[in-house]
C-alpha cells in the first residue's frame, strides 16, 4: 500500500509566513512548503526586510508588528496569487512606499476588489497600469480600520487578505462579505489566526476582527489536500490504495472533501485521526456535484471523469476561470483532444463517458497536454495518464510551482499498479 509524503499546505505556508512577519517574537513554521510559490513570498518578505531563516525542514520569522523594515522596497510577486494579495496588505499596516509586480500570467489576474477595500479603508494604493491589476504602489502609513465591505465572488484570498490585515490596524475591522467563494479557505484562515492569539468573530455576513496584533508561535504545516487529491483519483481510477499521513479528521483543510466526491463515485475511503486512504474498487459512478467550496479540485475530478460509468457534471465553479488559467475551458479543451465528449457552462462543465469498455482508457487517446502553465492542469491529466497511454505535456515543468518533485512522487506511485 503506497504511503505518499504530500509536501505542506501553499494556503497553510502563506498564511503562516504572513502571520509570523506580522507576529510579536520569532516564529518557527515546521515543515513549510518549498515551491516557487512559498519561495517568492518568503523571498517577497525578505525584500521587505523581514528576516527568514531557512532550513530544510523549519523557517524562522522574526515578526514585526509595526511593518516593514525598509520605508521602500520593489517587490516580485513572480506567479503567486497569495504573494501578489497578501503581501501589498501586509505592507500597507507598515510605513514607505512600497511598488510590487508579478509575472504576465498573475498580472492578468484580478485584484480589484481587494484594492478597493483596502482604499477604502484609507490606504493610498495607485494601479501603474491596468486598473485592478498589477504592478502596483502603496504608500503606507499604517491602517486605521473600520468598517469596510468586500465583494469575494472572486476568490476568498481577498477575505483572509483583510482578515490578516484586521489585528495590524489600530481599531479593528469590521468586513461585510458578499458573494464569498470557497469558504473552507476563510476557514483556513481564522483557525490560524487563533493559533497566532487571534478570535474572529463571524455575525452573518460581517466578519469582525480585534486590533492588538499576533503572538509569535511554533506552527506545524499540514500536507497540501489540494496536491493530495491527484493520488487519491489515482487510487480510485486503477483500484490501488493510497494513504497519505497528517491528513485526517482535524485537516484545516476544505480541499480534503475531494474524498466524499471519491466516495460517491463509489471508492472506499477510510479518514482517520492521522491519515486519509483512498481504495479503487473497479468502479466509478457518474456524479453531479457542487465544488463551489473545494474549486481546486475542479480539474482532478474533470482529468478521472472520462473513466466514469455515467455522465460527470461539476456545478458552480465560476471562479476557477481566473485561476492561473480559465481552467474549467483548459479542461474541456485537453479533454476534447484526448476524445471525451465534453460540454461546458458559464460555471459548470460536464463530461460523459469514454465509448470504450471500463479499462480500455475509457475510449481516449493519448495527445499533448496544454498546460497554459497552470499547476493543477499538469497533475491532473498526469492522473488521466495512469490509464491512457501516450499522455505529455508542453510544459511539465509548471509545477514547481507547489510540487517541484510532482512528476518524480507520480511516477515512483505507479509502479505497484
């Protein structure tokens, strides 16, 4: 029975490097991600002159509750989407100036509803380019607080962004939300806010958040659930096992619900205190599900959805077309290319299964992946692969971006089956 090692949580790494910059004292995070992502944040950190220390297995952050340490730093975001929204947020509560960028594909990606609030809020945020994207300058002089209102139909990244900016200002916020996408994130958020000395309270639709800063802390990092859900699908569509430790029943992350989709499809699932396992039992079953909460996981279920007995139909998943790609077309178009009869939605996109018998690639043939240098869209059809052969992609490489020893774990997985 594989037992696969999942490297940390990127949404637990950036909160956690986030809160323990923001923190009073020296934070240890244990068993942090190290990807492209987490390194530009902590890399972003750095240029903001906080201090990380970095070994292989724990970084140390000595916090700072009045900001940043240099009153002016340019910031690259490279293509992280937590780094391009939290970090302008963490600075904003310091005092300089302070101008950020990201790569082409993060600078397409929208941040303006986040901008708005924090302007709202008083900060002065000016756009150099494309309104609502970046690069962008802040001239911070530390964040009153309030009462602010947030539209996170978007992403919920704009929502801890606040949420992590509230104990900095000097009163407090308090955040209406409307339309809020992929709550378990949010929920992500507030659990480590508590573990830093932080209680949000939540009345509705208004989040409130007391001033008074963070509580430096030693913070253990959980495996990644979103990464995770590419070995579990590969357990359910070869009827392998797999276990992944230091995700169970107390997982802080929403993503670990990928499970209970498994489970209707008919794979047996066992999540325990310490450990999920997944087994494939020969069949999957059509299904239609909701996964406006758990969106990441979007392309793993559409990459094993060919290999269903009946038709796949995942619903309000909006969002996940401003990802690092239109993932929910990314899908349907490398789906069509492999000869799956696919049909999309403004929000939804359904997949009906392959012509040929249960086992036979589920009437697909191999083809390039397009991977518009999108992560997820990799590690999902690398699933797909475990059962059509002739599978590549034009760019493998993207996925340092969470997983730089994805393809090297994947294929170590494959051999027992």
């Amino acid at each position: 029975m594989p037992v696969v090692d999942i490297p940390g949580s990127k949404s637990i790494t950036a909160r956690a490097l986030f809160l323990a910059a923001a923190a009073d004292g020296v934070t240890t995070l244990v068993r942090p991600l190290r990807s492209d992502d987490t390194e530009g944040f902590a890399e972003g950190l750095a240029r903001l002159g906080y201090r990380v220390g970095r070994t292989p297995d724990t970084w140390q952050v000595d916090g700072r509750p009045q900001g940043p340490a240099v009153d002016e730093a340019d910031v690259y975001c490279r293509d992280g989407a937590t780094t391009a929204r939290f970090l302008p947020t963490l600075a904003a509560a310091g005092h300089g100036t302070f101008r950020f960028d990201a790569s082409p594909q993060m600078r397409r990606r929208p941040l303006l509803p986040l901008t708005r609030a924090l302007r709202d809020l008083g900060v002065d945020l000016r756009h150099e380019q494309q309104e609502g994207h970046h690069p962008l300058t802040v001239a911070a002089a530390g964040v009153e607080g309030g009462e602010v209102t947030l539209d996170a139909g978007q992403s919920s990244q704009y929502l801890t962004a606040l949420l992590l900016l509230g104990p900095l200002t000097r009163t407090g916020l308090r955040i209406t939300v409307t339309d809020l996408v992929s709550v378990p994130y949010v929920e992500i958020t507030i659990a480590m806010m508590r573990a830093f000395g932080v209680e949000v309270r939540r009345e509705g639709d208004v989040f409130v958040v007391p001033p008074g800063g963070y509580r430096a802390t030693t913070y253990a990092v959980e495996p990644d659930a979103s990464t995770a859900s590419y070995f579990f699908a590969a357990a359910a569509v070869t009827g392998g096992e797999v276990t992944v430790p230091g995700l169970g029943e107390g997982a802080l992350q929403g993503d670990l619900g990928f499970v209970d989709v498994l489970r209707r499809m008919g794979a047996e699932v066992s999540v325990g205190a310490q450990a999920t396992t997944v087994r494939g039992t020969g069949e999957l079953r059509g299904v239609t599900v909701n996964m406006r909460d758990i969106s990441d996981t979007m392309p793993t279920l559409a990459a094993i959805a060919p290999f269903a007995s009946g038709p796949v139909r995942i619903e309000d998943v909006a969002n996940t077309r401003v990802k690092e790609c239109d993932r929910l077309e990314a899908c349907a178009e490398n789906l069509r290319r492999l000869g799956a009869e696919v049909a999309t939605g403004p929000d939804w996109i359904e997949i009906r299964p392959g012509a040929a018998p249960s086992g036979l690639g589920g009437g697909l043939s191999g083809a390039e992946i397009t991977s518009y240098g999108d992560h997820r869209i990799v590690m999902s059809f690398a699933v797909t692969g475990l059962r059509v052969p002739g599978i590549s992609f034009d760019d493998p490489g993207c996925v340092r971006k969470t997983f730089p020893g994805f393809h090297e774990e994947f294929g170590a997985l494959r051999a027992p089956w």
